[in-house]
C-alpha cells in the first residue's frame, strides 16, 4: 500500500510539474510572438471586411476566385492610383516640413513669447514657477534625435507585408477551412451562437469601414482646402493625417488638430488661432454628427468603452494596438451579446431603473 501511494503522489508531482512548464513555455511563447499574434487578428478584420463585397459578387453567379480577383484588383488600382498621385506631392511637402523645422521652430518660439508679453501676470507666475517659454517647448536637438532615430528595416517591413497580404488573399480566396476551424471551436449545441455573433461582427467591421472611408475623405478635403486658403505649410500632409485619424476613435481628433496648428502657430497667431477654431468646428461636424449616423445602422459602441479599449490596447500592443481598438470592441460587443445577454429575459423596466439611477 505505501509503496502504491508513494507511486501515485510521484506521478500527480510530475504531471503537475509538466503542466506547470508546458504554461510558462506556452506563455513565454505567446508573449515572443504577440506582434505576430496582433498582425493575424489585423489580417482576420481586414479579411472580413474585403469578404462582403466578394461574397455579393459570388451570391450573383460569380465563381469565388473571380470575386476575389476582382476585388483585390479594384483595391490595388485605387490605393495604387491614389499613391501615384498624391504621394510624391506628400513626400515632397514631407521634406520641405523637416528642412524648416528650425525656422518653424524660431517663429514659434517668438510668436510665443510675444502672446505672453501681453499676458505679464502668467509670464511672471511660469518664471516663479521655474518655468519658462523655452524650457517648456521641446528642443531642436531632441526633436531632430528623435526623427533621426526613427527607423524601420526595408526588408523586414517587405517580407511582413506580403505574408500580411497573402493571409488576406488566402482568407478571401477560400475562408470555408479557416470558418470551419472556429465553428469547430464550440460545442455543436453552441455553435448557432458562435455563427451569428462571427455574422454580427462582420456587419459591424463593414459599416466601421466605410464610415471611416466616408468620414476620413470628407475631413481630408476640407482640411487641405482650409489650410491651402490660410497658406499653412504641409496642406497635403495634415490632410492625408486627417484621412486616417478616424481609425483611431476619439484620440484621433487631437493626433490630425495640434500639428498644424503648431505649424500654424509659427506662421502667425491669428493663423493658429483659426485653425484651431476649424478643427473644433470640423470635429462638432464630424464627429458629433456625421459619424453617428454614418454609424447607427452598423454599430451602437459606447464612447467610454472604446476610449478605455483604446488606452488598454495601446499601452498593451502600441500603434497596432490602438488601430485595432473599434475592430475588437466590436468583436467584443458581438459576442458578449450572443454568448451572455441572450441568456436573460428582455426587462420591461430596465429603462425605468436606469432613470431612476440617472436621476436620483
């Protein structure tokens, strides 16, 4: 008896020892490939995004990889006219914003301090404070260090690209094995919900993106031409940074608004002062109305919530991260409702109970 004992405790002792190693190695292994794990989940959204059109293509007759081509073909035309384009002029106005950064950087030092000269009190109370106008602005130096040291590897961005793209063609192409896999996740009785929470959040990856195409165009036009009228140096850059500042919710706005009107600051005060003006009148119009409407039909996404995504994602997994902050809280909205909320009764009073919370 002791001796059976004995072997049974050794081998309960070993089986928990390997359990515990194969979890730190898997865990060791996940956090190694976390960037590749985040550039998968990216290739999935945009995967399901890009398949809706080719679906309505195949649901008219047509066969899957002519679908697909086509697709695939129009968006490679359309973003490659688009580069051909409007790139070069970018890169130019690029180069010219970096050769005068110190002259923007003198004018805005001066305008500065003659905006605070009108203002002794708070001149004098940044002094006491220990403060003043230069030592509160970056430096030159450390704002040329900065540009210099950022740097990427041509061919690492290369290779990562195309395997990014063939997940995505390979996705499009023929999704029915990669479907397969995640139904095969659930148990078969649980299944119809998994089918329609992946279906929901597809619909609301959809309508993300053409919201955010629709949006980022209409604030693209109207920040180059206002910026063109008021001569602010690098139009077509700031504009081309408005076109993609919806893809980052609410935190967007500040990224595509405090550049140029820095960049306006050292034209002159009254120039920074309209601009800023312009972009909280754009972000009213934009954002607190075109955007919801744009929106309410897809998605239905608390502002919190997505700003809390956002804060978590970014300081998780960086700038990937926060781009994938709507997509996941859509994933997260779809299956939370399927898997969780679909197991209670509607309440006929939950609307009177919020009332009364709200306003007690």
């Amino acid at each position: 008896m002791p001796s059976q004992s004995f072997a049974g405790l050794y081998k309960l002792i070993t089986s928990v020892i390997l359990y515990v190693f194969g979890m730190v190695v898997l865990l060791w292994f996940l956090y190694k490939i976390i960037s590749v794990v985040m550039l998968l989940i990216f290739a999935i959204v945009l995967g399901l995004i890009i398949n809706a059109p080719v679906s309505k293509l195949e649901k008219k007759g047509m066969k899957r990889w002519k679908a697909s081509l086509i697709v695939f073909l129009l968006i490679f035309l359309v973003t490659g006219g688009l580069g051909f384009l409007v790139v070069p002029h970018i890169s130019q106005q690029i180069d010219t914003l970096v050769g005068n950064l110190p002259q923007y950087y003198h004018s805005l030092s001066e305008n500065v301090t003659q905006l605070f000269r009108k203002y002794p009190e708070l001149n004098k109370e940044l002094q006491e404070g220990g403060l003043s106008l230069t030592d509160a602005m970056p430096s030159l130096g450390k704002t040329m260090v900065g540009l210099s040291n950022f740097s990427i590897s041509i061919l690492g961005g290369i290779f990562v690209f195309i395997v990014f793209i063939s997940i995505v063609v390979f996705f499009v192409s023929n999704p029915r094995p990669i479907v397969e896999l995640y139904l095969s996740i659930f148990k078969p009785e649980r299944r119809d919900k998994a089918e329609r929470a992946l279906e929901h959040t597809s619909v609301m990856l959809v309508g993300w993106m053409k919201s955010n195409l629709i949006g980022g165009l209409v604030q693209a036009v109207l920040v180059y031409v206002f910026l063109t009228l008021m001569s602010v140096p690098g139009a077509l850059v700031w504009a081309a940074l408005a076109f993609f500042s919806e893809l980052i919710p609410k935190i967007g706005f500040y990224i595509m608004a405090i550049p140029p009107v820095l960049v306006a600051l050292s034209v002159s005060p009254a120039t920074a002062f309209w601009c800023l003006v312009f972009f909280l009148l754009m972000n009213e119009l934009v954002a607190d109305f075109m955007m919801p409407k744009l929106r309410s039909a897809t998605m239905n996404i608390h502002p919190v919530s997505l700003l809390f995504l956002l804060l978590a994602m970014a300081a998780a997994f960086g700038l990937m991260g926060a781009l994938l902050a709507t997509p996941m809280a859509a994933i997260i909205k779809a299956y939370y409702e399927e898997f969780y909320l679909s197991r209670f009764k509607d309440d006929p009073k939950m609307s009177a109970r919020i009332d009364r919370i709200v306003y007690s």
